[in-house]
C-alpha cells in the first residue's frame, strides 16, 4: 500500500527524543537505507518532498523510496505499538494501537487509515467483538474527519455496529450452550440414571440446540458441532459423536483462513474423532486420521500452539497403543516401547504428569502380557515410586494390582506374602475392592502356599472359571479393562 509522504514526515515529526532512539534501536546497529530516510526527514523543519529528493538525490534510499516510506511507516508504527505477536487478534489490536497514537498526534486521516486496515482483517475472521473497538474510535473521530471532508458513510457505521451486536450475542448463545454440556459431560462423562437424563433435556431446550441454520457466524456453527458431539458422547452414541467432530473438522479444513485462529480447537477435536473411530471401529479412519495428526506439526497453522510435537506425541502414541490392545497383538505392540520411551525422554515435563503416568501403565501392561516381566516391572515402578497420587488415581490402583502379578510371575514369594497383606489394605483405604481383586488374592495366597502340583493345577483351573463368570458381570469390567487377567491365565 502507497504510503503518504506527508503521514511519515507528520509522524516522525511528532516523535519524542525517546521514541526516535527507541525506533533506531529497534532497527539495529547496521545501516539501513530506511533509517537514512529516517534522519532527513527528522533533519526537515517543514515537509518539503522536492527539496528531499535534491538534497539526497545521490543516497541510497532515494532509488526505492516508496519501499524505504512503506518500511519506515510500519517501522515506526509497530515499534509504537510494541509489534511482536502473531496473532489476528494482535494484529488488530496493533492497528488499535497504532490509530490511537496517531491521534494523539492529531493525525486523524492517518488514524481513520490504521482503523480501515484493522477493520479489514476483523470482518475476514470475523473478530465481531474488535470490531466493536474498532467502530468506537472511528465515531470518536467523525466529527473531525468529516471536516476534512473524507469518504466516511455514517449509516455503514451505525449498520456495522448493530451487525456487531447481533452477531456477538449470536455467538455468546451457542458459546454458553456448549459450556454447559461439556460441564455436564466432565461431571458424569456418560448418563447414567433418570436424574440425568432430565438434566441433560433441560439444557437441550435451547431453540439453537437443535437448529444450526440459526448459527449466523463461523464461531457460532463450530460451537454447534462441539455441543452436538458432547451430547452425542454422553449419550453413548457415539458414531454420531464423531460425525459432529468429522464436520466441526470439515469445516475448518474447508475455510484454510480460520484454521489458525481455531488451531488448538482443531487439535483437540481430532483427538476427540479418533477416540470415536477407536470406539466405533473405524480402524482405517483411524490410521487416517493419525497421519493427520502426525502431519500437523509440519504445517504453517499450527506453530502457535504451545508444546505442539510433544501433544502430538503423546496423542499418537496412547492411541496406537490402545489400538494394539484392542487388536491383541502384542508382540507387535512392542515396537512401539522404544518410540515411546525415546518421546517420554525427549520431551520431559512437556508431558504432563496424567499422561505420563497412563504411558508408564499402559508400556508395563504390554511387557506384562509378552511375559517380559522384568521389563514390566521396571516400568510400572515408575508409579509405584512415584511420592504423589494426585491423578489419574485409578491408574495407581491397577497398578498395585499389576505389581503383585508381576512378583508372582518373577517368584519373588517372600515379597508377595507381604504384599497381599498390603496392597488389599491399600485399596480398601481409597475405594472398595472388586470381586475380581478378592478372587485374585485369594488364588495367589493358596497357590504360593500349595507344593501339590495337582492342587496347584485345580486351583489354577478355579481361578479361570471364576475369571470368565466375573468377566461377564457389568459391575467387574473396569478390571478387565484395566488387567484382563484372563489373558494372563490363557498364557498360563
């Protein structure tokens, strides 16, 4: 864009001492053809641009000075607005800060040019509420621009301002919808009586619930699939769960320009879609849709968001992980272990402490079930060490479960007649134990203290029997799900 020699010449003019060394300084040390410009103009009294061209018609920045204007105009106005971040958002709130300050210098037009480019970028990504900002300081300024009679349409204004409003309060309805069911779905995760389904009816009342033409906006619509997915989910529907996070998907994919204001919006839905395809079955959406995932790293949308490989990594790898469980084949599983354990070094602390915990379990239930029980132990140890059950406690519990396993397998006996005696007591001090634990101390107790191979053999035999009738019982899967303890018998 032409920039106005006068708008350069009346800025730098109106600098103080400190902004002028502050803007140099912001420059660099090196030379530069837009800073020699800088000084003329600040060597000028009054803005003679014939007498800049004769008077440094052998200087540099006179061969390209509409470039060297454009560059130091920016210059200045980004030093002034502490220029810097990059997001949309912080791009209008420059050309904010940039309006602001030339009117403080009583530069008007100038402003009104500032506030048209924020303008520009607000209806683009439709930043409704900067907008709003944006439409403020042009009506503080209307009087004097329409004095110096510039190309301003009032009824633009006040149509943009109301559209503003509209749109605003658009979003906020189907924001507040949202919150409500992801609240509702953190609380409970599924429905799980009559009490709660009336609850969840009650938030569905919402006239925009179910009708997602009344979305007027972009936001608005991505709002309506994360409510309809999170109903969908507590629900335990959940093929139409990854239907509404396939379309909140689609949509971004479809309009590239919001992608990297909702990147982080988009990282998490895609994890969401492919626990869905997980669930569902959709093993080869699934494979797609980790490509996808893996791919993100490398792509421009993405580089704001903070930890962004070290995310990825631990996405990608709880889910291939879970998948090889899902499918039984653990030998194959174990190609993952060194991938895993060279991310969980790699990234540290990156990964947080919940996540880390479940790679620890999950890695020492694969071991576990390929009967490379030193290995097991060695990982599950991480939990078993670690001074702070703070989260995911169900993993601490399971893996006291794991352990004793682990030292039966090892025949550390010594060791397992102490810990039947503790780990029992543990548990029962944090929640009350399943069938399947009592079962499984009791077995471990007769066999360790049995020498006949034939009991031996009988109780092994119970013990199975017992297993699958518990397998059976809804109340007994979290076990199973967690240790499935049959495997480890078929092994056996």
């Amino acid at each position: 864009m032409k920039i106005s020699s006068s708008y350069l010449f009346d800025l730098v003019s109106k600098l103080s001492k400190s902004e002028k060394r502050y803007i140099k300084v912001q420059a660099g040390s090196k030379a530069k053809d837009y800073i020699h410009l800088f000084d003329a103009l600040i060597a000028q009294k009054a803005f003679d641009e014939g007498k800049l061209l004769k008077d440094y018609a052998s200087a540099n920045f006179v061969k390209h000075l509409s470039v060297n204007k454009r560059y130091l105009y920016e210059l200045i106005l980004n030093s002034l607005t502490r220029f810097g971040q990059k997001s949309f958002e912080d791009k209008i709130y420059e050309k904010i800060s940039a309006a602001n300050v030339l009117i403080e210098k009583g530069m008007f037009l100038a402003a009104y040019n500032e506030l048209s480019k924020g303008k520009k970028i607000a209806k683009k990504y439709e930043f409704y509420d900067l907008l709003l900002m944006l439409l403020k300081i042009e009506k503080k300024i209307i009087i004097d621009l329409k004095r110096r009679k510039a190309n301003l349409n009032i009824h633009e204004i006040y149509t943009n301002e109301l559209e503003c409003l509209d749109q605003i309060k658009n979003t906020n309805e189907y924001w507040y919808l949202f919150q409500q069911i992801a609240e509702f779905q953190k609380s409970y995760q599924k429905i799980q009586n009559e009490d709660q389904q009336k609850q969840i009816e009650r938030l569905t009342q919402s006239p925009f619930f179910d009708n997602i033409s009344l979305a007027s906006n972009f936001r608005s619509r991505l709002y309506f699939y994360q409510t309809k997915a999170a109903y969908q989910f507590t629900l335990g529907q959940v093929k139409e769960a990854y239907h509404y996070n396939a379309k909140f998907l689609n949509s971004l994919e479809e309009n590239p320009h919001f992608l990297q204001i909702y990147a982080e919006r988009y990282l998490a839905t895609l994890n969401n879609m492919l626990i869905d395809s997980f669930i569902i079955g959709k093993f080869d959406i699934l494979e797609e849709g980790i490509k996808r995932l893996a791919e993100t790293v490398n792509r421009s949308e993405f580089k704001s968001i903070k930890n962004l490989e070290s995310r990825v990594f631990r996405q990608r790898y709880l889910l291939l992980i879970n998948w090889s469980l899902r499918q039984k084949d653990y030998k194959k599983s174990l190609d993952l272990i060194p991938e895993i354990e060279k991310g969980l070094n790699q990234f540290g602390k990156k990964i947080e402490k919940h996540h880390r915990i479940t790679f620890y379990y999950l890695v020492a239930y694969l071991l576990f079930l390929n009967q490379k029980f030193e290995d097991a132990l060695h990982w599950n140890n991480y939990i078993m060490f670690e001074p702070k059950e703070d989260v995911v406690k169900e993993i601490f519990y399971f893996a006291r479960i794991l352990n004793i396993v682990i030292h039966y397998e090892l025949k550390h006996y010594n060791l397992l007649e102490s810990l039947l005696l503790s780990t029992p007591k543990y548990l029962k001090a944090r929640r009350p134990l399943f069938i399947t634990e009592k079962m499984l101390f009791r077995y471990l107790r007769k066999d360790i203290n049995s020498i006949n191979k034939k009991e031996k053999l009988e109780l092994k035999n119970e013990f199975r029997s017992e297993l699958k009738n518990l397998s059976e019982m809804t109340s007994e899967k979290r076990v199973f799900n967690y240790l499935d303890l049959r495997i480890w018998m078929k092994n056996k």
